[in-house]
C-alpha cells in the first residue's frame, strides 16, 4: 500500500479524499498533515515520497518559492519526485507558472475522491514511479493502463505572478506555399480554399482563425474522410479523428438518414484543457487543441471531459498484430503530426497518449488543406480563416441555418453545420 502525508493549511485537503486515502481499499494511504514547510521537507527526506502535492486554492506572495523549494527538497533524496499543485481550479498563466516554478502537474479539488487517487496514481505511473515502466519493465501501453503509486501530499497557499514558460505554444514554421492557378469562376471549391488557407499562412499565427463547416444536405455518410483522416495521421485500431455518426429520422414508411462527420470541435472553451494534471494539452493562438505526447501521461482526464467524445486513447495496437506474419511496414511508418516525427513501432509516445484531431497542422504549414477536407466526394466540408472577411468559411457561417453542437455548454465550438 502507497503512503501519502498532507502538508496544508487546515481544510485545504477535502475531506472526501481524506477519507478515501485512509480506506483499507484505496491504492494510498494519508499517513500525516502538517502546515509548516520545515516539517515538510523534514517528512520528505524522511519518507521519500512519489509525489509532493502543493495546495494552490489561495492566492499568495510565497507559494512559487515553497514549490521550487519542495523541488530541491525530493531531488535532495534522489528520487526527485514529481511535485503537483492542488487547486479547486488553475488558469492557463496560473499552471503556467507552477509548471515553470518545477511543478509536474497539478489536481483539481473538485473531483471526486476516487477520482483523484486514479489522476494522482497516474502522475505517479507516469513518472515512472512505484510500479513505472523503468522499474518494472512494462511497456508504455501497458503501464498506463493500470494504476498504483504512492505519493506524498504537500499541500500550501499558491501565488499568481508573471509566468516564463509559455502557456499556448502555438509553433509556426511555413514552408514552401505551392503554386496555384489563377482563380477562375468554374474551379473546383477546394482549390479556392487552398489559395485561402495559403493567404492565412503568410499572417503571424495568432492572426489566423481556423474554422470548418460541414454542410450536412451533402454528407452521403461514405465515410471517405474518416478513411482519409486514419489514412493521412497514421492511425492505429481504436483512435478515430473523425467518426460520421448516423441517424434515422421520421416513421415508417417516410424515414430517411442524416449524417454527421464530428471531428474536434476546437472549442474556444475547451474543458477537455483545464483538467489536464500535467499540462499537455492546450489551445493554440489560432485556435486549435493540441496535445504534447512528450508531456502526456494518459491518465484520459481529457478524454471524460470532452462533451463531444472528440478524443480516444491509443493502447499501442494494431491492425496486422494478430495475423500470422509480423506487423505490416505500412503501421511502422513515422507519423505526420504535430511534425514530431514519431514512430509508434518504436514503443514511445503516441502509445498511452490522448489523441485528436488538430485539423492536419503539418499540412496546413505546407499550404495543404486537412485531409478530411479534400477526401470528401460531395464536397460537403469546407475548411478556412474565418479572420479573412474574404474567405468562403466566413461566408458560410454567417448564414441562416448555420449550428454548432451542443451551444448550450458555452465551449463556443469552431465546428459550424450547415441544415
């Protein structure tokens, strides 16, 4: 059984986690409390904990300092155990700054008890703490599919200040633009949004705002985008960027099908962004959601979070696994994404990750639309900078029966549908 120890103003740890860390069931077990930092360190040294987990509910002048001082105190042990900060709620600058003060992450109090010691074991996990990869030599995949860690608590008053590590990348390195005709009144539409999309890519990153809207009249529910989508990002057996969801309507006989093509909302409220406990996935300047596979540790937060079901998690599969002969090259190949430059064959990261779409990024850099918009035979979505008062994207959501999903959450989705 894992051991905690709280260090926290009193009341600071909710009493529901309290309570769960001291069950005879739960994976950690709350050993002390304390408010005084000399103590903390002193526990530290003495238990050598898996986690440090400082309390950031109240603003203050001295809790960036208490956190770099927790770092120096784990790595004095030598197991340099990751610190977390704790916080009914944290702001982009706000974990910003903790992640920059040597923070690895963090946990909001309001979830619920059984679901913290599930984020807190998978910080552990992901660390490579009690029970990691490096000491028991399982595979990325299969470690993050488990739990158990020990941790100790450190819970104290947070500070907001002036954060040096970047809360949005948001990289930009255009390449070569292709040459495109002339514009002319009978073109196919794609080549008129890809002459769009190559005029937002000479304006600065925060500059641009990318939207897609779906025209649903024209959707024959073929699933090309889907195929063209898994095809283009190298994706493996359970990871969908973009599913086409299915509905009958009417009764009979006078039914008939619709179908809605539903990839990542690119929400300008994302929630799947604030529960990240390690700061992996944020919004761009230009308004896409990206994950960092180097920084994510799977513990699929996002994922619940997410009210469009827009990201899945990859557990290492694939397609030709189980047939007689080794794994097909074609599934070993480097993915595009993000130009990372990752091989799934190589046992890292995208294996354990939280995957989406991000709107083919490493297309877009190349003047190329995303591959959903051109693999679509109805010509039923369009893609483009909506900040160009120019574009078809901007023409197109500014018409009558325009919708986004689900508008009533306030998540201000830049996925548009046309009825």
């Amino acid at each position: 059984m894992a051991t905690l120890i709280a260090v926290s103003a009193p009341g600071a740890l909710p009493r529901s986690w309290r309570a769960e860390m001291r069950s005879s069931r739960s994976p950690h077990r709350l050993l002390a409390e304390t408010d005084d930092p000399d103590e903390a360190e002193r526990l530290v040294a003495e238990h050598r904990p898996d986690i440090v987990l400082i309390e950031a509910a109240r603003p203050g002048d001295g809790a960036l300092e208490l956190c770099r001082r927790m770092v120096g105190a784990c790595a004095a042990t030598g197991d340099d155990a990751p610190v977390v900060a704790l916080a009914p709620r944290l702001d982009d600058e706000e974990r910003a700054e903790f992640l920059d003060a040597g923070a690895r992450g963090y946990v909001l109090t309001t979830m619920a008890a059984a679901q913290a010691v599930i984020a807190l074991q998978a910080i552990v996990e992901g660390y490579g703490r009690v029970g990691g990869p490096e000491r028991s030599g399982r595979s990325r995949a299969d470690f993050l599919r488990v739990g158990g860690a020990a941790l100790v608590a450190t819970a104290l008053v947070a500070t907001k200040g002036r954060a040096a590590t970047q809360t949005n990348p948001s990289p930009s390195a255009p390449g070569t633009m292709p040459e495109l005709p002339p514009a002319a009144g009978d073109e196919d539409v794609l080549l008129r949004m890809q002459r769009e999309v190559v005029r937002a890519m000479q304006k600065p990153v925060g500059r641009r705002k990318w939207v897609m809207v779906i025209d649903q009249r024209k959707c024959t529910g073929c699933d090309a985008c889907t195929i063209g989508c898994a095809t283009e990002n190298q994706l493996p057996p359970g990871v969908v960027y973009r599913p086409v969801v299915e509905e009958e309507f009417g009764e009979y006989p006078n039914v008939g099908r619709r179908f809605l093509p539903r990839p990542c909302m690119q929400c300008e409220e994302p929630p799947c962004t604030p529960v990240c406990p390690v700061g992996a996935t944020w919004r761009r300047a230009d308004g896409v959601t990206v994950v960092d596979y180097d920084q994510c540790i799977g513990c699929r937060y996002c994922l619940a979070a997410c009210p469009y079901s827009a990201r899945t998690s990859d557990f290492g599969e694939y397609y030709t696994e189980s047939t007689p002969g080794p794994v097909e090259p074609y599934e070993e190949q480097v993915s595009p994404e993000y130009l990372a430059g990752k091989r799934r064959s190589d046992g890292g990261s995208p294996i354990g990750n939280a995957r989406k779409c991000h709107f083919c990024l490493h297309k877009l850099e190349n003047g190329m639309l995303p591959a959903c918009v051109t693999t679509c035979i109805g010509r039923a979505t369009y893609f483009g900078d909506a900040n160009d008062p120019d574009s078809l994207v901007s023409e197109l959501i500014s018409q009558p029966n325009v919708r986004r999903l689900k508008e009533e959450l306030g998540t201000e989705p830049r996925v548009y549908y046309l009825t």
